[in-house]
C-alpha cells in the first residue's frame, strides 16, 4: 500500500490541486467578494444617487448612471455564482459586456435605474 501511494504521490497532487483551483475559481465572488480578483470597485448604495434616474440607459451609454447600473448589475451577478461569466467592470461605460448582464436579468437591451431597481427586486 505504501509502495502504491508512493508511486501515485505526483498525480495525486495535482489532481488535488486541480480540484482545489476548480472549486476556487468558480467561488471567487463569494470568496473574494468581486474585489481581489475582478479589480472591480466595492459598491455603492444607489439610493444615494442625486442624479435623476429617469434617462434610459443603452449600449454606449456612459456616465455615473451606467456605472450605478453595473453595481447594481454586480450585486445580483454575485447572488448567482458561481457563473462563467466574471462581473463587470464598474467604468461607467455602457458595452457589450453590460449589454449581455442587463439581458441576462431583465430580458431587456435598454433600461432606467428605477426600472432596474424594481426588476431586481420583484425577482
């Protein structure tokens, strides 16, 4: 027995390891809390924004209101991990990777803060 957990010893390692990277990579925003690995900021409460939240949000869209909808797009991202899909950059830009986030949770290509806001709380 000793002689086969000798000869075995390598690639019981670095199945363990796999497993180890496997189980980490896929609990990453529970574990990390989406800052250490995805650089993203820590969020904020949207409900201190002054600006209004009527003005539809779309695809190449920027400002401070697209990056209130990517925190706000962040934080529901992070109630179902593990996912494939790493969270977003909170830049304030409106792309793709925003686009493919608010269709994934709202159905939608284009919405206000307020709409999001009640979409993600009737969920």
């Amino acid at each position: 027995m000793k002689e086969k957990l000798i000869q075995y010893q390598k690639p019981l390692l670095a199945v363990g390891l796999l497993v180890l990277l496997f189980v980490l990579y896929f609990y990453r925003h529970r574990l990390f809390k989406g800052t250490l690995l995805t650089g993203s900021k820590p969020t904020v409460n949207s409900t201190s924004a002054t600006a209004p939240q009527a003005a539809i949000l779309k695809k190449g869209s920027q400002g401070e209101q697209v990056r209130q909808l990517q925190q706000l797009l962040n934080q529901e991202h992070q109630k179902h991990a593990p996912t494939f899909i790493p969270l977003l950059e909170e830049d304030g830009i409106f792309g793709d990777r925003t686009e493919q986030m608010l269709l994934r949770y709202t159905q939608q290509k284009s919405i206000t803060l307020a709409q999001l806001q009640t979409n993600l709380a009737a969920a």
